[in-house]
C-alpha cells in the first residue's frame, strides 16, 4: 500500500470505477466523505428533475401518472435496488421512509407469527430503528416485548417467543457488519423471522437477502443510493412472504384495485401491499437516477475500492497521527461497511476544522468523527488529502478555533 | 350572469384573481379542470427546484440540511398552509402522504380517549380514510369499532362509545360540503374527537379548523395547494392536545433530541413530535412555492371565484344540453366544493373526448365526470370553452369514437 500522493494518484488511474466519478457533481475543493449520510448528486439528476417538473408536470398535468409512468416508479426503483440487494425485482418497493417502512414490516412480521410476543434488537444503532420499536410496543400493547441485548448476546436471546430479529447491517456510527446469514439462521432456527435495516449497506457492501435467506428488509434511499436529501426508501419482502404479508398502513396505494374507489380495502397481491399513500414523485425520480448510476457499477469493485479506502485511511490516519484517535471501526475490512469512524475527546471541533477545509464528514456524539467512502466518486487522493488536512488540522491545533455552529446533520 | 363567451371575457378582466393565472405553467390548448387531482404547475417552482437540485443539493451537500435549512421545512410549510386552513402556526406540519397522516392521527386520538372504541365515519368517501381505518381496526383488534353511516346519520351515531368523527370535509366525487362547525361540536358533545380530511378543501375553500373547534386535520399537498405530484400531506393538531398527542410512528424525526441518537425516545414538544422520518426535500420544496402563491391569494376572493365557476359551468352545461347529464354536485354554491360532477352513463367516454380536445377533467366509476376550478388559474371563458366543447361531443357523437386509453388518474 503507497502512502505518498503519486502513489494514490495511480491507484485511481488504475482504478475500474474512476469514470463514474464523472456522473457527480462534487465542487472544487471539497473532498466528499459523507455520502453514508447524504449521498452526492448525480449530474444526469439535474436535467432528470427539471424533465419531470416542466414537461411531465407542467405539459403533462394529470395525464403524467399514465403517461410519464409515474404511477408504476415504485416499483421501477424497486426493481433496481433489487438487483444491488440480492433480491427479485418484485421483491423490493420504493415508498415512503425508511422509519414508516420499519413500522409495516414489524408489525406486519408479528402478523406472520401469532403467539410470539419479542422482537429482539440490539442497542445504540441508529436511533430511528429503536423509537419504532418503541412506538410499536406502545400502539400494541401487551402484545409485544422488546428484548434489547447487546451484539454479542442476540443468538440467546433468540427463543420460542421470538416473532422478529431487527438488526442494521451495517452499524451507523462504527460500520461494524453483522453476519446477515448467520443471524437469519440462527432466528429461523428459533422459528423467529429476520429484518434487516439496510440503510447503511444498500450501495455499500455486497448485500444478499436471497442468499441469506433474509425474510424483510428495509433501506435507505439518500445515502449510497444518491437519490437526494428524505429520498423515498425502499423495502424489501420475500416472495414466500408476500401473500400472508397485511401492511397496518393500509392505504390506497396498496389497493389491488386502487382506482375503482371501493369501500373495501382488499390488498394487492405481491409487493405493491405495502405502498401506503400516492408516491412522492420528484424524489422517486431523484431515486431512479441515483439506482440507475449505482446498477451499472460492478459489485464486486465497489466493495474492493471500498475496502481499500478505508484501509488507507485508517492507515495514513494512525501513522501520521500516532496515539490521537481511538479506531471505533473494525479495523477487518470484511467486518466493516463503507466508513471508518475514529474517536477522540475534541471530534466535534476536529469535524468543524476539517469541514472549512472542504473535508466533509461528520460527526456522532459523544466523541465519533466518521467518514464515509462512497467508491463512486472518492478517490484515493481524496482520502490522501483528507488524512493530509486532519494531520495539518492536529499538528497546528487549528481544531481549536473551529467555529461551533452546525446543528446537527442527517445520517 | 352571462352566457356569452364575450361576457366571461369581461369577467376575467375583473377578476382580482387575474393576475395568479400567470403564476402557472398552462400550456395553450388546454383547459385544465383537474386542479382538484393535481395542481398545475407554479412557473417559480422550475428554479426552485432546479436551485435545491445544483446549488444546494450538489453544492452545499450534508451541509444543505443547515445552510438551506431543510431541516425546518416541515415547519416553514406547515406554517404556511396553517394561514390557508384558519390554524396557528405551530398547529401544522408538512408531513409523509395523507394516509400515513390519518393512521398516526386516529391511534393518537384512540389514545386520547381511554375506553372508547368507536370511529364514526361515512362511506362512500374517497377510499384511503376507509382503508387506513381498517387497517387501523385490523391492528388494534378489539380495541376499534368502526360505525360507518351514511351522512344523515352521522349525529345519531355519535355517542358514549365514540372516540373519534373522522369526516373528509369536501366530499372527492361530489363535492359537498359537511358543516365541519356543527359536526365537531356534535362530537365534543358526545365526548368525542374530530379529525377532519381537507385534501379537497384546504386551498379551494374557506377552512377555519380553530373557529370550528377542530381537533385533529390532515389534508393533500398536491391538489389546490399546487405542490406537485405526490407532494408531501400536511397534519393539524389544535395546540390544546399537542402535548398528549402521541404518534405510534415514533421516528427519529419526531424525537425531542434527534440528533442526540439516544436510544430512548421522547417526543418533541410541538407539532414537530408527529414527524417520523427524513422529510423529502424535493417535494417540501416544491409545496413550499405552491403554499407560498395561495397564500399571497385573497381567501375571500378565491372562494367567490371559485362558486362563480361552478354555478357558471352547471348553468352553461344545463342549458346547452338540457336532459343529459345528471347534476351530482350541490346546485348550492355555498354547499360546494370548489368542483362539479355530472353524471352520464357514458361517462367515461366522454370525459376520453373531451381529454382529446384539451379539457382535462377526470372520471370516477360508475359514470362520474369531474371538474376542478382551481380559481388561481381557471378563467371563466376556460369554463365557457369547456361547455361548448361538451356542448359539441354530445351534440356531434364524437364521444363515441373515444379512445379507452387511461387506466385512471390520482385524485
């Protein structure tokens, strides 16, 4: 491994995926390491966008939903996630976000095993996915318990009262990889069911649901995916699931007959159930673009060049700056997703100063810088001169006049 | 009233609402009385969209939820449509789509009414309240019981068992229009909630949710209120109930702290607390424009202008094909919504020929045609044209040659 600039510069010479960096729009002067949180834009988006707005809208008014195709874009964008998951173009559905298609798919899973009260997650993942457990126990009562246990204890916690396994792939903050085939054994076994929140793997790490014999799954649109800030997510239910499959959010758009307006709501029959209200057009659109871009890469190089920039920059990150960071990710490349966070006591000031630099990633409390390598469009020299700007930033004690001022960003 | 073409031109030379056709995107040749399904396009909403795309989107990136301040769209939004819909501020929010809005608002007020398990609500309504209420019921098991009455029976069903009255306020087929005053009071009378559905009446007409004592609201974004297709819904809750009102969809977005990433969650204090996911930008940007021009619109004029259309356009269709159409809208203006159906058993053909000469209404089964003024851009001679060119298929046959090409259209 180089640890020189050149060396970088060659490697992206030589790398299979360095034309698609030409699809994004990235500024000059900004090395992007945050796309695990907001992916970058496609510049095929922009003209997408005003095509929808001014002719399918505009020209098009009304008659667009038939015309302009929008009312089949759901399943349009979920056949091409399908095909980055390990999954069938009919199992997987873009709509609404990935909180409310947590909400379908847990209930809808207790549904699917009556008689079986827990649904055992582990702790400190992103929060969104625990408040919706929360809320799910609330709303029903005595009918659900959650079991809440630490990575290292879910195959115990795994028993004859178990209707669902709910674990993230990839961890938000540390992008720790859980086994998905393992896990999913090990919660059929139990008789248990298996969902699995992709919001951190989808477009990041070869992901296999079939392959893994996951039940559901649910994911995020706006990260890898690139389909623009509060993208639609997408989930995914597999086939021998479906037909059993009752969304609580029954809405109009999961009618089989959606537009004979009867009283009666009466489900469609495969993955279409689980759409709930009309579809948010512009950003299935958005979506579709992003998907589009991620579908034509090569799977495997995406995961190699992911690797190998976390790789490097957990590399020239401990060597240039020796002691001063806590590594929070697995240091495994196989065991990680496509970020590696590291710990220190001042993060937040360290992220400000690198972030007016132009390196933007993020920071997680209470300690956590975190820096996402999106293989689409980071570069090695990207992660050079980002490991090169944290040392300056380390060496000057520049972070100390690093203005607090950002609120908060979305994962 | 005139029923010359010259004198509806004189009409629209005294419209104080002349200047807002302006503000959207018509293209010539088309008369467009689908306002009611899918607002128009607003011509400001092409930059806008195209500026959250390249400049803020692409150039601002994570940093876009600060800088460009999504993160408070859904407030900024709901504000806006708050001063449509006679609501505070801080009693609305821009959120998901209408049925996820009517599912976390009608468990919320089943909470809020301890021991009652009764929903009253009318069939024949448009479709998703019904669907979300059963899926609501199906849930929750024997803790709901739905009353479904037909509209003079809605007091009588009223009673100690009521939680909540869930009416849309502007019937989608008809357009009548339930007196949301003496409703709500009837259900307080009996102990019970109102939550009213305006997606066919926020924008179109006089809503005053507080004067009414309304509890509970949700409504469309992308009918009278131009957001685009599938643009975000809107939810009110009276500030009175706020503080109680708990969403079962518990997502990150409506934690007090999202950005904390504890584990627990805790509502916000506000409106915010019936958030659930990410929001979508693109869509909250484009609603954002179509809330900002209604807004600027005289409510008092928007709602003369819009009975002035409907009594001129069941005039003109009465007189100048006397006997053919069945009116199945109120003939009281006051008692009607901001559209007009007819019925014909060839319905659906017609509505086809009239598509193919540029007057864009729509069809709802058996033998409904539908049309929208949306007083913002329809004119009166719009109105006049459409009639004779009604006036002219009925007249000439030409429906019969009517191609049965749509499979249905999104109200």
């Amino acid at each position: 491994m180089p640890l020189d600039r050149a060396a970088c510069a060659a490697l992206d010479r030589d790398d299979p995926l360095a034309e698609f960096r030409d699809a994004f729009e990235i500024a000059d002067g900004v090395i992007y390491l945050d796309g695990n949180s907001l992916g970058a834009l496609p510049k095929a988006t922009r003209q997408r966008l005003a095509d929808v707005v001014a002719r399918e809208w505009g020209g098009e008014l009304i008659r667009g939903w038939n015309t302009a195709g929008w009312i089949t874009l759901p399943q349009r964008v979920g056949a091409g996630i399908a095909s980055l998951i390990g999954a069938e173009a009919d199992e997987v559905i873009a709509a609404d976000s990935t909180s409310v298609n947590l909400f379908k798919l847990a209930t809808a899973a207790l549904a699917l095993r009556p008689g079986r009260r827990v649904i055992v997650t582990e702790p400190g993942n992103f929060p969104t996915d625990f408040y919706i457990l929360q809320g799910v126990r609330d709303l029903l009562g005595g009918r659900v318990e959650l079991r809440v246990v630490q990575p290292d204890r879910i195959e115990q916690a795994l028993d004859a009262d178990t209707a669902l396994l709910l674990l993230t792939q990839v961890h938000y903050k540390t992008g720790r990889i859980h086994d998905m085939a393992r896990l999913t054994a090990k919660a059929h076994a139990a008789g248990a069911l298996a969902l699995w929140d992709l919001s951190h793997s989808a477009g990041a790490i070869d992901v296999d649901l079939n392959a893994a014999g996951a039940d559901l799954a649910v994911g995020c649109g706006y990260k890898y995916l690139n389909g623009g800030p509060g993208a639609p997510a997408f989930l995914y239910a597999a086939r021998r699931h479906q037909a059993q499959l009752r969304s609580p959010l029954s809405g109009w758009m999961g009618h089989a007959a959606p537009f004979a307006f009867g009283d009666d709501y009466a489900p469609a029959p495969g993955i279409e159930r689980m759409l709930c209200g009309t579809p948010p057009i512009l950003g299935m659109a958005a979506l579709e673009i992003g998907v589009g871009i991620m579908a034509r890469a090569d799977r495997r190089a995406v995961r190699a060049k992911s690797m190998a920039l976390g790789d490097l920059f957990i590399r020239l990150v401990e060597e240039s700056c020796p002691g001063q960071f806590i590594l929070h990710s697995p240091r495994d490349a196989q065991a990680r997703g496509s970020q590696v966070s590291f710990g220190h006591p001042e993060g937040y000031a360290i992220m400000q100063a690198l972030i007016a630099r132009g390196v933007i990633g993020d920071f997680r409390a209470p300690d956590v810088i975190r820096f996402g390598f999106a293989p689409l469009y980071v570069r090695y020299v990207d992660v050079y001169d980002a490991a090169a700007h944290l040392k300056d930033i380390m060496d000057s004690g520049a972070w100390q006049d690093a203005v607090y001022q950002t609120r908060g960003a979305v994962t």
